[in-house]
C-alpha cells in the first residue's frame, strides 16, 4: 500500500517500525531544467512488504516549510544500520544534499552493481526489472511535471514503483556479488559516488571544456576565468550556467577579445543566446591583468600521437581483461584513465582500490617499458 505523506510527523509514523530493517528503497523526482540546483519534488522510500512513502518535500505555505520537516530524512540517510538502495543515483544524492545536507550511506546502486554482474553499462531502471523480475513498468510519467500539486494517480503510481520493485533487485544483485566476491567492490564504488556528490566548484574548468585543447595560454587562462565567473553566479542566482552566458558566447568572447565596450555588444548581439546583463562586468573580466595564481594554471593539451600509439596496447590489455571480467571496459578503465596513466607512470585516484589490484599485474610490464 502506498501512502502520501506530507508532514514530518506522518514521515516519522512511517519510518518508525522499518528501523530495523536491513534494507530500504529510495528515489527521488526532482526538477531542473530552470535552475542551477535541483528542486525535490518528491521522495520515494519502498520497504519489504510492496508498499511506498511517497513524501512530499515542498513548501505548504507562503512562508516555506519548516527545515525541521526535514529530519526524519536525514535520520535514515544517516543511519548505517540500513543500506539505502537506489538506481542510478548521482543526480538523486545532489537533489538529497541540495535539499536537507545529508547523504545515503551505506549506499547499494542497482546500476553499478548490475554493470558489476555482467548486464552490460548504464542498465534502466526498466530493463533492469523487466530482466531480474519480469515485470514491465510504465514509462508514461518519465517527462512529468513532479512539482505541480496535486500529483495525478498515475504519477503517484509511477513514482511508487520506481521503489517497490527495488529491493527484489536488491537481492537478487547482491547475492550475484556476494557469490563473485564483487560485493566489496560495489560499496567501493558507491562510497566514491557519494564522495563526487556535492557538485563543488571545479578550480580548473578549462581542462574539462574541449575547445580549449585548441587555445593558447593566454586564451585558456581567459576561458578558465569565464568559467569560474559563470559558474559563481549561476550559483548565486540558481540559474543554469548556460543561462548566465552559453558556451558559444564563451569562445566568441576569447576569440575576438572585444578592446571597447561597444565591440563587446557587437560580439555579443551576433550570438543567438547573448546575455544582456554582466555585460560591463564581462568586459573587465576580459581586460583584467592576470594573477600570479592564473599564470600558472594547468593546461588543457591536444592528445600527442605518442601518447595515443603509447596507449594502444594497454587500452587492448584492459579491454582483455574487463572481456574476461564481463564488465563494461569503461567502468574499469576508461580512455582518459589509461592515458593519464600512461602520460605519468602514476595511477590516478579512481583507478585506485579493486581496479589498481586488477590492472597493476597486467599492465605493469607496459608500464615499465621505455
């Protein structure tokens, strides 16, 4: 049986007599599209017997909810004697620490721990149990509106099993696991997941924009100031970055260098998203001597052809082994990962733990070789 909770007493209600249980469902529904942090719109939590909380995190009067509403939540999400089961959580756990600080730990990602057992990268939540259990699910309500009030049944219903079918997966994966000797790998996995899931700013976002590959110093310390401008008041204003200004008007900007105000309006005005505010704030950014700290950034560089042949055999060695395995090659190692490993002869952070256990014996004669 579902029920539909909007308090924090019928929260508390609900969860009360599941204390003890080993295992809880949860997922969210969460809307994004218009701001730079996602809204919760809704909380599922799914127990043993079939049935679903369907919480209800948004405000009940013009003055807000109060933020204690929020603790039964955080409870659960802090308590270690239950395991949060979720899938496919990265974008969930955001929403969770967005809404009330807290994350789901210990933490079991049905996704991950599928990839783990051989079912292939990136498995849906539809597939996944229409292959595990047999049951097909409706996909009517993927597009939904979760923040509209009052939510129709068939969203209430959509929303409620996307949990109530959760933990059979749960453990049917999890004795795949135990069986392979993965499960420990699973909950590696996870802990690294929570870890990358506060959505922090990146101190050097010019390495992870491609065009920069093609920009000179000066231009990528220009574009690395751009990006970091962008991204503080995408998060000041809770818009989306492309919102404050889009990647087109980014490269425009560097690669014309408008020397007066009124080029900057002609570059600007020629781009199909232009921002019309920050534009005298964009011209200072633009003409400010650069510091000491943005002489010395790293630099985004097109991939070597030594490099690319230099990683050939050990990217044909991991695709060997992760065949061998039956996961994907990309969740053991992907390409970025092997050439970094290749370029510094170290290994990086998320090749640490299982995978360096698995890799290192295999490609350590490549490694050590001139």
């Amino acid at each position: 049986m579902n029920q539909w909770i909007t308090s924090r007493t019928g929260l508390e209600t609900w969860l009360e007599p599941r204390k003890s249980l080993p295992a809880l469902a949860l997922d969210t529904e969460f809307m994004r599209e218009r701001t730079f942090y996602p809204q919760l719109a809704l909380v599922q939590i799914g127990d043993d017997s079939g049935g679903a909380a369907l919480y209800d995190p948004l405000p009940v009067s013009e003055q807000g909810r109060d933020p204690a509403s929020a603790t039964p939540l955080i409870r659960l999400l802090d308590d270690q004697e239950t395991v949060k089961v979720m899938h496919s959580a990265s974008e969930d756990l955001q929403a969770l620490g967005h809404y009330c600080g807290a994350l789901p730990r210990p933490l079991f990602d049905t996704q991950i721990a599928a990839a783990l057992c051989g079912m292939g990268p990136g498995l849906g939540y539809q597939r996944l149990i229409s292959e595990l259990l047999g049951t097909e699910l409706d996909k009517s309500q993927t597009r939904s509106d979760w923040m509209r009030r009052p939510l129709s049944e068939a969203q209430q219903r959509y929303a409620a099993e996307d949990v109530i079918h959760l933990l059979q997966a749960y453990e049917l994966l999890r004795e795949r696991l135990e069986a392979m000797g993965r499960l420990d790998w699973l909950y590696a996995d996870c802990e690294r997941l929570l870890s990358s899931a506060d959505d922090a700013p990146d101190p050097e976002p010019q390495l992870g924009f491609r065009p920069a590959e093609c920009m000179n110093a000066e231009q990528q310390r220009l574009l690395r100031r751009l990006l970091r401008w962008r991204d503080e008041r995408a998060r000041q204003r809770n818009l989306p970055r492309t919102w404050v200004i889009d990647n087109d008007s980014v490269l425009a900007l560097i690669y014309r260098r408008p020397a007066t105000r009124r080029d900057l309006d002609q570059v600007l005005d020629a781009q199909k998203r232009a921002p019309r505010r920050a534009r005298e704030e964009l011209f200072e950014l633009l003409h400010a001597v650069f510091s000491t700290e943005e002489t010395e950034i790293p630099l985004a560089e097109p991939q070597s052809p030594w490099l690319r042949e230099r990683s050939k055999p050990v990217r044909k060695a991991i695709a060997a082994l992760a065949e061998r395995l039956n996961i994907p090659e990309g969740l053991l190692c992907n390409r970025r990962q092997a050439e970094a490993l290749v370029a510094s002869g170290q290994w990086p952070d998320p090749l640490q733990g299982w995978r360096r256990e698995l890799l290192e014996p295999e490609l350590a004669p490549m490694l050590g070789a001139d």
